[in-house]
C-alpha cells in the first residue's frame, strides 16, 4: 500500500483536481502497463506524430514519471521530453514494443483498487470513503475497464504522454549517437 499511497500523493499534488477515474487510470497503466493500446504500428505512429503536432505549453511534467512498484513502467510526457531534445523515434519505437509486451495483471490492479478504497477511508484521498466505495465497486463489477481521463483533468491538464517499458526506451538526445 505504501507505493500506492506515494503514487496517488504525488499526483494528487501535481495534478489537485483530478478525478477518481484519473486516478483509476494511473493505477491501470500501473498494473498493467500499455498493451491495451493494441492497434496497429501505423496507427500508433499516426496518432503520435498528430499527437506532436498539436502540443501546446500547460503543465509542467517530469520529462520520465515511473509509475509501477518496480519503476520499469513510466508515463513519458511529451513536451518535456520533447523539451529535453530526446529522440521522438525512440520514444514511438518503445512505445509500440511496450504495447505488444504482456505486462502486469488485473489481479494486481485489484489490489491496487483496494488500496485506494483503504486510503480514502484514512482520508489520505480528496474523495470520500463511500465516493470511492461506489466507484471502485463499479469498475470491478464491469472487469476492471480501460477509463479515458475525466473531461476535467484533459480540460485542465492537457495530458499528453505514452506509456512505455523503460527496458525499451533508448535515452538519445538529438545530435548524439
């Protein structure tokens, strides 16, 4: 429990006015890494390069933010990334290859879920004990679903990443071999 409490402090603190569905999604890409995003590879490079293509400057994220208790998963946030002049090849070429790796497993993801379930209830969440009751009891009964972020947190935060395997990330800035 304790990663899970650090993990969701420190995006509470970054990010005050999500949601329990944005956290939810923290936990699921926690557990159980990218392969939901099982399109094509052409696919995945077209919605990357569209994605580049309309960054704009919001909020300030780390350039590589782990997020699995062994620190291998990692949301990979593109304007700062982007910022710190790493290659946006190796990022799209560990994200698909993060995709196609099985990661995790939706047992853990339970788990997870619990531990948010406990935390509210020691008011270490913004949300209420029966809030998260409620919401966690949901996602359960429909199998532990893939969440987009909620309308809010995309409004305020603009979120803007991928979710990759750092064992796949090659960390080349521009000009560097």
């Amino acid at each position: 429990m304790k990663f899970i409490s650090n993990l969701t402090s420190q995006h509470i603190a970054r990010y005050p006015n999500l949601e329990l569905k944005d956290l939810y999604k923290l936990l699921h890409q926690s557990a159980l890494g990218a392969n939901h995003a099982n399109a094509t590879d052409d696919v995945l490079e077209k919605a990357f390069n569209l994605e580049l293509n309309n960054l704009t400057e919001t909020h300030v994220e780390p350039a590589i933010d782990p997020i699995s208790p062994d620190g291998k998963i990692a949301r990979i946030h593109l304007r700062s990334y982007l910022a710190q002049d790493y290659s946006k090849e190796n990022l799209l070429s560990a994200f698909i290859q993060t995709t196609k790796n099985e990661t995790g497993s939706r047992e853990k993801l339970k788990k997870f879920c619990s531990c948010l379930k406990d935390l509210s209830a020691a008011n270490q969440l913004p949300f209420s004990p029966e809030e998260t009751e409620i919401f966690v009891n949901d996602i359960e009964s429909k199998n532990y679903p893939i969440l987009r972020h909620s309308d809010g947190f995309k409004k305020e935060y603009e979120p803007s990443y991928r979710i990759v395997h750092l064992d796949f990330l090659q960390l080349t800035k521009l000009g560097n071999p």
